[in-house]
C-alpha cells in the first residue's frame, strides 16, 4: 500500500493520534506505529470474543467477515503493531497502547480507522456505529493522557462522549443495524465457522470486555 508523503496535510503527522476510514483512509495517513481497526458492526465485537477462547487466522475471518478483516490485514502491511477496537472493548484498547508506549519508552503514534460499510459496488460509506467506536477509542486514549489529537480524531471522540448514553438505540436504529435485523450472509458464515456474531445490543455494550484482538503473523491473538 502507498504511503503518502510527510508534507501532504491529508497524513495527520503533525498529531499523536489520528483517525481515517477505510484502507484508503489509512493509506492516506503517515506511517503510524500503533494501528486500531474499528468495524462495530459485527468484526470488532465479535472478534474481541472469539480471540478470549482461542486464535482466529486472518484468513479464516476474511472468509466471513470482510470489511474489517481487509482493513486489518492492510494496516499489517504498513504498521508494527495492529490492534482491534471498538465500543465493546474501547478502554481495554486505550491500556494497550499505553502498554506499548511504556515499553518502546517513547511516544507512540496511533492511527485509529474506522472500516465503514460497503456497498454493492464496492464503494465505502459513512457508518454511524464505527464513527462512535472509534471515538470511544480515542476518547479512552486521551483518558490516558494521550490525547495530542487531530481534529479528525476530536470530532470524533467528541461525538462518542456526548452520544454515549444512547449506543444502543443508536446502533440498533443505525443503517447498519437495521441491515443486521434483516438478515446478512455474514451471520450465516459466522454461524458456519463456529463463530458466535456479537448481537447489536453487545456490540453497543461498553467495555463490555478486557480482551484486545492483535494481528500478529497473520493470526488474531489477545494482546499481552
């Protein structure tokens, strides 16, 4: 994946935490050393789950989730260290990076991106459940104190802080949401596999869980 130049404003250098949508959007970043995925909607959430009893390949969470799965497996071609988050485990993901920080004993830059949803054509769109996730994240990271922010990454801490009392009637309401309520192929796939899909209401559940899916070597494992 291309990386962009330190000088195009798109990067977010300048700031510690920054915050992008899809592999696109992280394409567009500067180089980070930490790289949070947040697909809320189920990948995140069940993913957070499904790595506390044991490990999932990358290739085997393609197969039934995509969308945040491709991000995932991006971000590993260009980052370090590659961690999923969301509302479910948002302060779980804050305390690894500090983890992380406090080992490499310098400061830690982090990308924070979220998945969105695609549609039939493959084009990506906004999505309500992944702006709060990500925002929970990055809220959590500057409850920590690591909150050199872009703007980006405020807005979107800011729209979790004031909307956190309604995550569930958000998520459940969302486009998303109601696509889930439908029916989608990827809860059978899920099934199939053996994997539980995380229900909307878990998803909105706030750190709900201490476990912290990273990529490591093309498998999911709990950070440690």
């Amino acid at each position: 994946m291309p990386q962009p130049t330190s000088q195009t404003p798109l990067t977010q250098s300048s700031y510690q935490v920054r915050f992008e949508w899809g592999a696109d959007g992280l394409a567009r970043l500067a180089p980070a050393d930490v790289v949070i995925v947040v697909d809320v909607l189920r990948f995140s959430s069940t993913m957070a789950d499904a790595v506390a009893q044991a490990p999932i390949a990358l290739e085997r969470a393609l197969a039934w989730s995509a969308n945040g799965a491709q991000v995932a497996g991006a971000a590993a071609r260009v980052a370090p260290v590659v961690l999923i988050g969301g509302i479910r485990n948002a302060s779980a993901t804050a305390r690894a990076v500090m983890t992380l920080q406090e080992r490499r004993g310098d400061r830690t830059s982090v990308s924070v991106v979220a998945a969105g949803e695609r549609d039939a054509d493959g084009r990506l769109r906004f999505a309500v459940e992944d702006q709060l996730g990500a925002g929970a994240v990055i809220a959590a990271l500057s409850d920590l104190g690591i909150d050199h922010s872009s703007p980006e990454a405020a807005v979107s801490a800011e729209s979790f802080r004031a909307l956190r009392r309604g995550l569930r009637h958000l998520l459940i309401g969302s486009a998303s949401g109601r696509e889930l309520a439908d029916g989608v192929a990827s809860t059978e796939r899920m099934l199939a596999d053996g994997i539980r899909p995380a229900t909307i209401e878990e998803c909105a559940a706030a750190d709900a869980t201490e476990t912290v899916p990273e990529l490591q070597g093309g498998v999911f494992v709990p950070f440690a």
